[in-house]
C-alpha cells in the first residue's frame, strides 16, 4: 500500500444456523421484557422496557407544571401536552373562532365546515337531481328521497321515515309529548318549530312582509298565502265543481259543502259545522256572549 492511502473499513458477517437464529433471538425478546422490571418507577411503581421513557416519566412527578389551563385549571409542564389538552377536550371553546358568528370550535376541520352556513358553499351534489348541499349528512338523507328507503318505522301505526327527525316528531303524535313549554301562557308543543312561531304571538313579531302592500305576516304560510291575492294564483281546485282557490284552507271548507262533512260538534247540544269560524261563534250561544239572533252569517 502507497503511504497516506485510507483504507475503507470491512464489515464481516457470520451466518447462523436457523435454530440458533430463533434461539438467541427469543432470548433477546425474553431479556427486552425482563427489562421492564428494572427501570420502574420508585414514586408510582410504574414500569418501563426503556430507561429513557423512565426519565421522560419521571419528570411528571418533578417537573414544574407551567402551563396552566384557564377553561378548567389543568396544568402541564410540558408545552406539546399543554397544546393537545387544549385541542382535544370537547368543554373548551378551542383555538378556532368564526369572524362572523363569533362561534369557537377545537377542531379545523370543524371550523371549515362551519364557514360553509356563511359562505353558501355546497360541495355535496346530489346526481340524480339538481340539488346540492353544504353538508355530508343532509345529501345522505336527501339519497333517501331517490331510493325510497325508509329505515325508521313507527310501531304504533306503521308508518315509515327517511329521517330520524321527522321520526320523533311523529311518535310525539302517539305518545302526547310535548317538551317545548312557553314561558309566557300555559302552551306547549311538540316541535321547536312551531313553538318558535307561537313566541311571536306574545312579541307581536312578524317577519315575512309584503312589498307589494306592506302587510306583514308571522307566519311563512299565511305570508305565502296572502302573495296570491296579488299573483291571482289559484293552485287549489275542486275537482266536483271545478271552482279554485288561492288558500288550502278555503278549499278545504269549500270541499265540505259537498260532502257534507261537518268535523266541529258543539259537545252541548251535537250541532255539526263545517268551518270553524262557525262552530267558534255557535259556542257563544251556550256561554251567553251572544244570542242568536245576533248572528248574520249563514251555518253551513
């Protein structure tokens, strides 16, 4: 070899028969968890294969806990640890707050799809029909309309529902239940919708306004409704008479005239009525507001 030549270093290998193979390879196994029991915890007995995870526990017992936690007092001394508490626990309002809403979640991915209710965003497109949706678990209940499943069925009645929602609402209709109590009178109702819509009975709000005469209306229905005296819209028709009408209920009271259905028995006396502005007025003879001649409207 020339002076100043660097030589490379050489590796040997030595090959070992298979049983010998396993047999040291079990004893190594057998010595990594007999390990465990000589790197253990002297403050809460608990035990380790490695020491460097021993040292790394340890410093729970001794470290400082400098990062406390403001929601609920929990205190780390490690930063990481700190950071994951704040993420992960569902009590905290998180890290995320929306500039429009002021609303806070733990989670960005949740946050995202929040922003969809502000930014009208609606990635899920349904492929049989035009629609589309902001979120994941409305388009799968719309798929529901298309194939026609219907996996909740009621056992009182038997009928079936694509939605879970509309599913307890029902079986309030058999059980009576109604949760949502108003605070002001002695109502109550099954459903938050429509105890939302009778509020405004005691606010006097009405949020649906007309810009064509400035009537306003608490109601979606009636606001609705009343838009067909200027549309000229009539979407309700008899089919005996052929006579249409702008409102359900109207066509509604209309049908009974010729079929004779009289649905509000006064309870004093059996008298039938078709409408129920008329069965409210009958009422009034028995409890003396008014006499019967004072009446001049025509019962049905």
């Amino acid at each position: 070899f020339n002076k100043g030549t660097v030589l490379s270093p050489i590796t040997f290998y030595q090959v070992l028969p298979t049983d010998l193979y396993f047999s040291l390879f079990s004893q190594l196994k057998q010595a990594d968890t007999d390990s465990s029991r000589l790197h253990q915890c002297q403050k809460c007995g608990k035990s380790f294969s490695r020491f460097c995870s021993l040292r790394k526990h340890e410093l729970t017992h001794t470290a400082e806990k400098v990062y406390v936690c403001e929601q609920c007092g929990s205190s780390f001394s490690r930063l990481d640890a700190y950071n994951i508490h704040l993420k992960h626990l569902r009590d905290h309002t998180g890290p995320y707050q929306c500039d429009q809403c002021e609303k806070t979640f733990s989670y960005f991915s949740i946050y995202k799809i929040h922003m969809r209710v502000h930014t009208k965003e609606k990635p899920y497109c349904c492929d049989q029909c035009p629609k589309s949706f902001s979120f994941l678990s409305s388009y799968k209940r719309h798929q529901l309309s298309h194939s026609g499943e219907k996996p909740y069925q009621c056992d009182f009645c038997g009928k079936s529902f694509t939605q879970s929602g509309h599913f307890s609402l029902h079986l309030r209709n058999h059980t009576g239940e109604k949760p949502y109590e108003c605070g002001q009178c002695d109502k109550s109702f099954s459903d938050v919708s429509s105890y939302k819509i009778h509020l405004r009975v005691h606010s006097g709000e009405k949020p649906y306004c007309c810009n064509q005469c400035g009537r306003s209306f608490s109601q979606l229905g009636n606001y609705k409704s009343h838009l067909r005296i200027h549309t000229g819209e009539k979407p309700f028709s008899c089919e005996l008479c052929k006579k249409s009408f702008s409102i359900s209920k109207t066509y509604k009271q209309h049908v009974r005239t010729h079929t004779g259905e009289k649905p509000y028995q006064c309870k004093e006396c059996g008298k039938g009525f078709g409408r129920l502005s008329n069965y409210m007025r009958h009422l009034r003879i028995h409890t003396g507001e008014f006499k019967p001649e004072e009446f001049d409207f025509a019962l049905i």
